[in-house]
C-alpha cells in the first residue's frame, strides 16, 4: 500500500495547488482555497500524449472545476511522461511515433499499442490515487467521484473505469476503438463524449465505434468540426456542466 504525501503548496486565483507523491507517482492536487476542510466532490483527471500534470489544459480545467463547482481535481504524470523517467521501451515507441508522423504513414496502429501498454501501467497507479486522495477529509470516501480525460487520458481511462466501480461519471474523447471496445462495453455510468470531424488521425467510424461501445443509458456524443488537436475549448465548459450535473 502506498502512501500520500504532499510536497509542495501554493495558491492563487482562489485555488489551492498541492504536489503529491504515492510512492514514486508524481501528481497534483487542486482544491477550493476558502474551504479545504469542507467534503466536495473529486475530479480525476488524464492528461494527452507528450503532455504533464500541470499542462496548461489540465490546470485550465482544474480551475474551471474548483472555482465553478468547489470540486477537487487531480492528475497524476503518466508512465514516460512530466517528472518521470522514460524507459528504453519509451524512447523505442515514441521515435517509431515520430517517424510515422514525418513521414505521413498512419500513426493510429502505434499510438494504440503504446496507449495500451501505459494504460497497463497507469490503471493500478490510478486506483492507489483515488485509494489515498479519499483518505482526506476533504474528499472522504462516500463521495461521488468523476473521470476526465481525452485522447491518451481516454486510452488509460476507459479500462480504469471499466474495473472502478467508485466513478460514477466520465467525459472520454478522441481514441481509437481498437483496444477500448471491449472494455467500454462494461461501462454503464453517464458518459460524455468528445469526436473531432476531421481528424486527420482517427476516422468518424473509428470514433463513432468507440462512442457506440459504451453500455451508458446516458451518453452524449460531442462532434465538432476540425482536426485531431482543433477541440474546441468551449467543450471544457460543457465537460463542467456534466460534472455539475451529476456529481453535485
């Protein structure tokens, strides 16, 4: 069992930033700043490809979740990713990325492969975090509990949700159905989802196909025009709404 242990704090903008480790897994935790000893909700977030947990799209959201729901929101660094170490495995499958996208050859088959196996990795880093960011008092552990995360955060959160029965809603986007099908069948919570029209990289059926995967009653499918990085920042706000909506 790994133990949480803050590292740092600092505040601003009504916002309580605390730096956390468990075990060696760096990760970030944003909390309301007039009421870090009030129980609230817990956001749990993944961050994309090549990106960190204090990324200017994980921190943008974090702030629209704590000063717009008086949520906590957290995110941890993937394997290879922001304060940790890259493997050899990690070098390997990043140069091939690289080259597929320099030379124009689709890069879908190996950003599916990696994904997969950092999921492997990342899904039982995630359940330790939940584990010990509900030993706070703040959080606690009978209340309700969200999941967002796009494009790779959808690769490593699909199978975290699909055995995580404490989530009780999600927002994914922007993945192949390749590997997430079969595990999205097991998800029945609300589920918020984000496609991109013009994707260069994921195609509408690829995407449609993984929207159509999820066993939810309630899910809601959000396409807009544009390529694979072109998401528009307006779906954070709606992302927020959902979150409102069914972890108030």
């Amino acid at each position: 069992m790994y133990f949480l242990q803050f590292t740092a704090e600092s505040s601003s903008n009504s916002m309580v930033e605390r730096d956390f480790t468990i075990g060696e897994v760096p990760g970030v935790l944003w909390s309301p700043a007039s009421s870090t000893a009030d129980r609230a909700p817990l956001v749990l977030m993944a961050h994309g490809g090549g990106n960190h947990k204090k990324h200017p799209a994980m921190s943008g959201r974090a702030q629209r979740l704590v000063a717009g729901c008086g949520f906590h929101v957290a995110v941890i660094d993937a394997p290879g990713h922001g304060d940790r170490p890259r493997t050899a495995l990690d070098e390997q499958e990043i140069a091939v990325m690289q080259k597929a996208m320099a030379t124009g050859e689709p890069v879908g088959p190996i950003v599916v492969r990696y994904n997969d196996h950092l999921a492997e990795l990342a899904v039982p880093e995630y359940q330790a975090t939940l584990d010990a960011l509900q030993e706070l008092p703040e959080i606690g552990t009978d209340g309700p509990v969200g999941f967002w995360g796009i494009n790779m955060g959808t690769a490593i959160g699909v199978p975290f949700v699909a055995i995580e029965p404490r989530i009780t809603a999600a927002v994914f986007g922007q993945h192949w159905p390749d590997v997430l099908a079969e595990k999205a069948k097991q998800i029945t919570i609300p589920i918020e989802f984000d496609l991109q029209w013009d994707d260069e990289h994921i195609s509408r059926e690829e995407g449609l196909a993984l929207f159509d995967a999820f066993a939810s009653k309630e899910k809601s499918l959000h396409v807009n025009s544009g390529k694979h990085k072109e998401l528009p920042r307006f779906e954070a706000d709606s992302a927020v709404g959902f979150f409102a909506r069914h972890l108030s």
